[in-house]
C-alpha cells in the first residue's frame, strides 16, 4: 500500500518569529505539547526550524531563535510517498521534515506522525498475531556479569 505524505503529516502548525527569545519557544512547544516549531521570518517567510532538543542545549534562553534554528529547511512535497521521506528522514537523521503544497507549508511529518502509522498498518495486519516472537531475539548475546 502506498501512503502519502499528506495523508500522514499533522497539519496544525505553530510557528514563531526567528527574533522571539528561545524561552517563548520552549513555552510554546510545552503548551502545544509539541517538539518541532517552524521559524518564520519579517515577511512570515520560512527562515528555519527548531526542536525541543535545539532548545533543551541552550543555557542563555533569552537569546534570539534565530543563533539557533537550522536553516534551511528540508520541505517535502505533499504528495511526496511516506517511504521516500523515511528514508530521506533517516540518511539526514532528522526527525521532522515539513511539508508543502505549492508555495505553501501545509504540515509537518515528524517520528511521531511515522509511528502512528506504524501502529496502524500493524494493527490493520492480521498475519502479525501468528508470528513466533522467538525468532526475534539473538541467542548469541549472551549477559556479561
């Protein structure tokens, strides 16, 4: 079966200006109970992207986003399929990656977002509750005490 990045991304995005201090961001990501916030420009232009682990490194929260934030940003295309965007996800060991319609940032796909579908395509399986769970540990590591 093939997924779509649209179908997959969470669209509700929450974005901040690139000159709010990183303290606003972290609030923002507690609040929203989100990891990943969009940094925005003067012209609400996309200037970069933080997560909660660019934000947890820093000591001095007071400074701009902007000394922080990666840029640019890896944007894929809405109809892009799931599976290229894991894999882009996973060679550029990135755990979001935003999404767009045209011009547009429609949504964002993140680890979570891919686990969710994960879950499902599981859960959707029936054959999985047939599988011998034994052949899936490794008998040759053994406990060094």
């Amino acid at each position: 079966m093939t997924y779509l990045t649209g179908a997959v991304m969470s669209a509700n995005l929450v974005s901040i200006s690139e000159e709010r201090d990183i303290d606003t961001a972290e609030g923002l990501m507690k609040i929203n109970k989100i990891r990943h916030l969009p940094v925005v420009n003067g012209n609400n232009e996309l200037a970069g992207i933080i997560s909660s682990k660019d934000v947890a490194r820093v000591k001095d929260k007071k400074q701009p986003i902007k000394t922080i934030m990666t840029s640019p940003v890896r944007v894929v295309k809405q109809k892009a399929n799931i599976k290229s965007v894991i894999e882009m996800m996973l060679k550029n060991k990135i755990s979001s990656i935003l999404v767009a319609s045209d011009e547009d940032i429609v949504g964002i796909i993140t680890t979570d977002d891919l686990l969710k579908l994960l879950s499902q395509v599981l859960s959707d399986t029936d054959d999985l509750e047939n599988v011998d769970i034994g052949s899936f540990f490794d008998e040759s590591w053994k406990s060094f005490n």
